[in-house]
C-alpha cells in the first residue's frame, strides 16, 4: 500500500472541505431547477430522500476514512473489502463519473457564460467550444500541482458559497404562498415523482466523498477527511436545496424549462437584469470551481488503483511535484468527446443526460462502500451503512433503463481492461 510521507501533503481541513463543498456545490444548484421544472414542488420529496440518503453516505464514509486514510474513497473501500475485481469496477464506473460529470459541469458553465453575454452560446457549436475551454483551463491548473488546485478550490468556494446562502435566504422572501409551486405535482404520481426527483437531485449533492479520494494529500487524514466530508456535506446541502427550492417557487414551469440559467432569471424577475448577471457570474465561478476539484479527483482516483495494480500501470505516473499529468488529460480528453458528441442538442438536454450517466456510474461505488462497511464496520456505524446501502439501491432504481443501460455498457467496456492486467501478473 502506497503511502505519501506528512511533508507532501499540502491539504488541510479547510482545503479538504472547500474540496467537497466545491465538488457539491456546482452546476447542479444553478441549472438543475429547469430539469426539475416539470415536477413542479413535489421535488421537495426528492430533496427530502436525497439529502437523507447523502448524509448517511457522509458518516460511512467518514467512518471508512478513519480506518482507511488511503487515497481512492469509495474504490479503496470497496478494494481493501472485497478484493481486485470488485476493486476495479467500483474504480472504472467511479472514473466514468468523473469524467461524464466533468462534461456536464462544463456545458452548465456554458449556460452561466451564455447567461452574461448571450453571443457566446448563441449557436451549439459555440456554447461546446465555451465548455471545452472551461475543461482545459481546469486541466491547466491542475496540472500546475495540487497545491495550486487546491487555492484555487478555497478560492471558488468562498465566492460561491456565500452568495448562494444569501440569495436562498432573501429570495424566501419574495415567494407568494398563492402562486408559489401550483399546481405542486404536475409531473404523475407522487411515487414516480419522487423516484425522478431524487436521481435528479442526487447529482447535486454527488461529490460528498471528494475529500476521500487524494487522502495522501491531506494532512492527518484520519481526523481531517472525516470531519470534511459531514461539514461539507452539511454546507452543500443546506445551501443547495434553499436555492433551488426557491427558484422553482419564483419562476414559471415553463420558462424553467427552456432556461440556460435559472437562477439568474429567477433574481432578474426579483430585483432587475444587473441582480440576474451578477447571479450569472456566481454562477460561472461555482461551475468552473466545481469543474476544478472534479479534475482533482480525475487524476487521484486512477492514480490510487494504479498504484495498487487494479489500473494500467501508467496512472500510476507523477511528476515533480507529484502530479498524475496522464489520467487529468485522459480525463479531460474523455470529457471533451462527450460534449462533443452532444454538442447539436440543447444545453439542458446534454446537462441532464451527462448528469443521470454521471449519477448511475457513481452509485455503484456507493453500493459499494456503504457493503464494504457493513462487512468490514464495527458496531452501530453498521446500522448507518445499511441504510446508506439501502438509498444507495434506491437511487439506482430510479435513475431510469437508458442511463442505467450506457452506464451498464461503459462499465462492461472495462472488464477486457481488467482480465488484460490480471493474465499479465
């Protein structure tokens, strides 16, 4: 097991949960209320499951943490539980999200540029050029060191963290309780809507296990990782919900839908086009702060099963500054192909179809640790793992056949990799 020495770790409490905060907090609280439009208030039932679900998840996985310091999260878990083969498709499908939410982020950083300046994503080859910038400005920085990544993590946190409370709790507000989500469910029966609602919102709330991933890089990570993964999880939460619970309140069904940034016009409506470019800009600093602690983990995650000889040797390559230059530019470059190939349709069509692929691919190294726990845990903590488990399933559940079939066939896509690696040792 590789283990990096306490003078090269230059991440600390509060840049840790800057890094879960900023991996939460991104595309999903600006742009995910136009996805969430046609199920109208009864999304609060999503909210309310998932926000549950994420918190049980949290304290799993802080309590794994504890016993497993060691970079990859959710595939060190499930590895160290269950051994190679589970390893490396809870750390393949933990990759494919990665890298499907890189493209989802940047295309919402698209729809917050095309907010301030319209030209900018006036055409779609226009807003997937914005996005692709986006992707390798963050591949730049991280290229640069973790150190460097990681300013740039508190940087974007603190400039969207606090406006985002702010606005949530004014905007309460200008809610009129006669017109404010009616009709409430206009989007089938509670039971279905609930199902829709939650895979939605889980990916707003995805990235709860950031601080686990580049645990060498964190100082005393058996204290530090822990408490940043609730606090962050905690922030995120409280903050990400307030927000888009009171656009979908504000602004009609309808106009959601077909909106690039509905935040910004929901604080336009209120307080005039200079309150709506402002939230724009929030916007725009919270993707491209999200884009770059999720660019972090592309490089940390293969590097980790790498170096325990579940990936192809090359992740496991760093540079000077102990930097994975191959797996943030084959993460990038995998990124990139996926806006590419959805670049004709519209930005909230490729925003949610990358988010529920993104979502399907992560939850299976959440099934994953949450059983890791409940084999390898102690004590009640196992009771907290079974019912991060039990969400876990459910959530999948709900994710819908054609996401579930392409997160199926990318994760298929890696076994040749596997059975090649395990014929050559």
């Amino acid at each position: 097991m590789h283990t990096t020495p306490a003078s090269a770790r230059p991440l600390g409490l509060w840049t840790a949960t800057a890094l879960v905060v900023g991996s939460m907090i991104g595309s999903g609280v600006f742009l995910l209320p136009a996805a969430l439009a046609p199920y109208g208030g009864a999304s609060l039932i999503g909210w309310a499951i998932t926000l549950c679900g994420a918190l049980l998840l949290a304290l799993t996985f802080a309590r794994m943490a504890m016993r497993w310091p060691h970079s990859g999260g959710p595939y060190t878990y499930a590895h160290r539980a269950f051994g190679d083969t589970v390893g490396f498709v809870v750390a393949w499908s933990y990759w494919i999200s990665i890298w499907c939410a890189n493209a989802a982020i940047a295309v919402a950083f698209a729809g917050s540029l095309g907010a301030i300046s319209p030209q900018l994503t006036a055409t779609p080859a226009r807003a997937a050029a914005c996005a692709l910038a986006a992707l390798w400005i963050c591949a730049g920085v991280n290229l640069a060191g973790v150190r460097e990544a990681g300013r740039m993590q508190l940087v974007t946190t603190a400039l969207k963290l606090l406006p985002l409370l702010l606005f949530g709790a004014v905007a309460l507000w200008w809610l009129d309780p006669d017109t404010a989500f009616r009709p409430f469910n206009p989007g089938g029966s509670l039971p279905q809507v609930a199902n829709a609602t939650a895979a939605l919102t889980l990916w707003a709330l995805l990235g709860l296990e950031a601080a686990t991933v580049p645990a060498d890089a964190i100082a005393d990570p058996e204290r530090n990782v822990p408490r940043a993964t609730v606090i962050g999880t905690l922030l995120a939460g409280i903050a990400t919900i307030l927000a888009c619970t009171v656009v979908l309140g504000l602004v009609p069904a309808e106009t959601l839908r077909q909106s690039q940034s509905p935040m910004a016009d929901a604080a336009a409506s209120i307080w005039g086009p200079a309150a709506g470019l402002a939230l724009a800009s929030v916007s725009a600093v919270s993707c491209f702060g999200a884009l770059n602690g999720w660019t972090l983990l592309s490089g940390q995650l293969p590097l980790a099963a790498a170096r325990d000889r579940v990936f192809p040797a090359f992740f496991a390559g760093v540079d000077a500054r102990g930097t994975p230059r191959l797996g943030i530019l084959i993460g990038a470059a995998l990124a990139s192909a996926l806006v590419l190939s959805n670049y004709s349709h519209s930005l909230v069509q490729v925003f949610t179809f990358s988010i529920l692929l993104s979502t399907a691919a992560t939850l299976l190294p959440y099934l994953a640790g949450s059983a890791a726990w409940l084999l390898r845990g102690e004590g009640r903590s196992r009771i907290v793992a079974g019912f991060a488990l039990v969400f876990s399933l459910y959530a999948l559940w709900g994710i819908g056949a054609e996401a579930l079939s392409w997160g199926a066939v990318l994760v298929a896509a890696g076994l040749p990799v596997h059975l090649l690696l395990r014929w050559r040792r």
